[in-house]
C-alpha cells in the first residue's frame, strides 16, 4: 500500500514541475508584461471610468494570436496590421520631402502630415466605432475612456490627460500629454531634432476616437513635442471653431509660439466643397444675368414691333423684322442658359430647333423647315459659338424663304432643310433648299445685302468657312464649317 502511495506522490510531483514548466514558458513568451500601473494618467473625478475601461481593453489585448503561416495577427478575433513605427513618421516625411522638392521644405512637409492626419482621423474614427460595438460602449465618456488605452495597448503612445472638458458640443476640450509617442520617439532614435512638432498621427487618431465618441466634430493639434526637444509631447483636442482660443490662451500662459498650422480632417475636402459652394453661387448669379438679359432684348424686340406699327413702307417694316429676328436669336441663347443647369454650354438641338420655330412664327412662312442633328456626337454648343450660328441659321434661313421660293416656283412644295453634323471636332451646318437657286454671275464677296454681309462677318469672326452650291431651278446648298 505503501508503495502504491509512493508511486502516486511520485507521479503527483512530476505533474507539478510539468506545470511550473510550462508556466515559467508561458510567462517568458508572454506578449504583455504585467501592467504595474495604469497606463492612462487622468484627473481624479474620471479615474473610476478609466479604470474601468482598462480592465475591459487589457482583456481584449490578452486575446492577441499570431498565426504568420496566415499572415495573420488576430484579437479577439479582429485582424489587426504591425507596421514599422518609422516608417509611418521620420522615414514617411523624408520621403515626401524628397517626392515634392520642387515645393520646398515647408510646403512638402505640409502635404505629408496633411495625409498624416487624414489618414490617421480615419483610422481613430473606424477604430473607435468598431471597438464601441464589440464592447457595447454606449455613453460619449464610456467611448472616450476606452479610446488612450487602446491606445497605449495598439503601440501609439501612453496618455496623461491635463485637463478636460467633455461636453458634447463646442465647448469640448482636452489637454493631454503623449508619453512615449512613437512618431516622437522615432525622430529621437535616429539622433534628429525636428523644428516642428511631428507626432502628426497621434494627433489625427486622438482626434478621430474622440469625435466618433461625442459625434462632434473635433481636431488636435499638438503644442510641444519631444521630437523638437521638448520636454513633453503635448496636445489639444477642440472643436475647429474653438481651437484657435485655447491656443491663443495656452500662448499667453506659457509663452509658448502660437503660430500652429491647425490641421482639419479632410481639407482638400472642406476647400474643394467651399469651391463648389461658390462656383454654385456664380452660376445662380450668372443665370440671373442671363434672364436679365434676355428680358431686355425681349424688350427691345417689343419696341421695335410697337414701332414697325407706325411705318407705312413695306421695305421698313420688312427691315424692322429682320432686326426683330436677329434680336430674338440672340435673347434664345439666354433664355435657354437661363433655364439649364450648365451656364456654359446650349443644347444644340433645342437652341437651333427654336431658331426655326422662331422663323415660322415670325413669316407665318408654308414653307417647310426641317432640322436634323443626328449626326452630332457632342449635343451641346458654347455661349459665344450658339450666339454666332444661331444668328447665321437666322439670316440663311430668311433669305431661303425670302429669295428662293418666287410666285414662279414650280415646286409643289417649299423646302428648307437644316441638317448639322459633327466631324473631326467641327461642325457642319447646312442649310439646303428647293427653290429657284442663284444666279448665274452670284457672286457671294459681292453682294449689296445687310444679310450676307452678317453672315460673312459672323463666319471670319469664328474662323469658319463657308461653301455655296447652287443650281438654277434645282435651290441652294450653303455649309458653314466651323471647329466645335
């Protein structure tokens, strides 16, 4: 009995120092050293919350496993990326700097902690809302206290809060000092001395957490900075309408220079959108321009007609007609910039449609008038080229109705086609009818009419030129090329 005693203690003993042994390893291979002290600094009245927080992100960094046959780092079942610290601060900068030496050494700087701070705003926000629902954090504080130690346990820096003021709204404010800052600490590894602050991305992430946990807008700035010889790297984190006064006060109690580039997230956005906002504001203002305009040439297209209504001589009120037309053709140009949201361009097909609705409804013409752009690619037209080839359709369209379709006209029908192609970036507008065509000596340098001496001059003033085919008894072909 005895024996078998013996033999059981013995087997007993055995089995302990396997598991001292294998404690000892797994205290040696540990990836976390015991924490001793809290890795968050904060004011009294938060400890507790803080405290809190960090029981619950250690437990969630303790489920941390590297699996490389997968290239695969996992916690708690979240994949998460290492990067070398250096490569994302001083190694990042000098590259940069290098890429846009054409700028100079400021400018390039700024480029890179721009994308710094962007990137890293990014990676604080999505990092902070995944973490808040895992951990079904509900309450602003709960979000932020989680926000410096996960921090500290993902490698960025450890957090000493100054002072704060979490109100969710502008009054938002946080003053906090980065220990161990790795952007920091890899300009102090390589024996440099930065004259600025660099911890660019501490700044963007603090930022980041912050604002997705009160659901304010909020940015960081960082006033002191080790990696410039500083004592501390320190930061505030504001509302971008506030942050300007602290760092107004925080220059005037410490004598610190407050002459701080305030990075916001997304500038080129926030520029780009004010751009937009003011290119809109333009086109508004431009439009209205346009119906001003076009109000005003209706106007005098009015009091032209009140005026025809006094001439007696047929050849006047013709000429004030004609006057009326060409004051129309240009008040269309207007009203359809008016009416489009591109203050720019006009339809093609719509502008010279109305052209030749204006056309009949001026002559009261039996004429037929056709208009075919089916061969145009690029369905729109500039204001200055619309305003020209719309005057020139005018003017080719009334002598074709005017000139060509004589009471001696056998044609049982009047014709007047208007087809417009697009090639080789020029368009062709013909005008074609089925009159009586041109004389025989017709020469078109040489003519005594107000109407070709229009459309010539509106032809050189667009650098187009202009072709004339033309048969007796079988009507006239006339082309205008012009470049698109």
């Amino acid at each position: 009995m005895n024996a078998i005693l013996k033999e059981e203690i013995s087997v007993l003993k055995q089995k302990i120092k396997e598991l001292e042994d294998e404690n000892a390893r797994l205290k040696e291979n540990h990836l976390f050293k015991d924490v001793e002290q809290s890795v968050v600094t904060t004011p009294p009245a938060f400890k507790p919350i803080f405290d809190e927080a960090e029981k619950l992100v250690s437990n969630y960094f303790k489920k941390l496993q590297f699996d490389p046959a997968k290239a695969s780092v996992l916690i708690d079942n979240e994949r998460y990326v290492l990067m070398r610290a250096s490569s994302l601060s001083i190694d990042f900068l000098e590259e940069i700097k290098r890429l846009y030496s054409h700028k100079g050494n400021d400018e390039a700087i700024r480029i890179g902690q721009n994308f710094l701070f962007d990137i890293s705003h990014v990676l604080g926000l999505e990092d902070a809302k995944a973490f808040h629902k895992k951990m079904n954090l509900t309450s602003p504080i709960e979000k932020l206290s989680a926000g410096p130690i996960h921090f500290a346990y993902s490698g960025w820096a450890s957090v000493e809060i100054i002072d704060s003021n979490p109100s969710p709204d502008e009054n938002f404010y946080l003053k906090y000092h980065h220990p161990h800052s790795f952007e920091a600490e890899s300009w102090i590894k390589s024996n440099k001395i930065s004259d600025r602050p660099v911890c660019t991305m501490n700044a963007g992430y603090s930022s980041g957490w912050c604002e997705e946990s009160f659901g304010i807008p909020l940015t960081s700035i960082e006033i002191t900075c080790r990696g410039k010889g500083d004592e501390n790297c320190t930061f505030i984190t504001a509302h971008p309408n506030k942050i300007e006064a602290y760092l107004e006060k925080e220059s005037i109690n410490t004598n610190l220079d407050n002459n701080y580039e305030i990075p916001l997230f997304f500038e080129r956005k926030i520029v780009e959108q004010k751009i937009l906002k003011s290119l809109e504001e333009k086109s508004i203002l431009l439009k209205e321009v346009h119906h001003r305009v076009k109000n005003n040439l209706q106007l005098i297209s009015s009091l032209l007609n009140l005026q025809s209504h006094h001439l007696n001589d047929q050849a006047s009120i013709e000429m004030f007609r004609e006057t009326r037309n060409r004051i129309k053709a240009i008040a269309l140009v207007h009203e359809k910039l008016h009416q489009t949201s591109n203050v720019e361009f006009v339809n093609l097909n719509e502008y010279f449609r109305s052209i030749i609705d204006l056309m009949i409804e001026s002559i009261g013409a039996t004429t037929i008038i056709s208009l075919d752009v089916t061969a145009v690619k690029n369905n729109k037209i500039s204001l200055d080229l619309a305003l020209s080839c719309g005057l020139i359709l005018n003017e080719l369209i009334s002598n074709s109705i005017k000139y060509a379709f004589p009471e001696s006209h056998t044609e049982p029908t009047s014709k007047v086609e208007v087809t417009i192609s697009e090639i080789n970036q020029h368009y062709n507008i013909l005008v074609s009818d089925n009159g009586i065509g041109l004389p025989e000596n017709f020469d078109l340098d040489n003519q005594n009419s107000l109407g070709f001496e229009i459309i010539l001059a509106l032809v050189d003033q667009i650098n187009g030129t202009i072709n004339l085919k033309s048969a007796s008894g079988k009507g006239t072909a006339i082309t205008i090329k012009v470049a698109c």
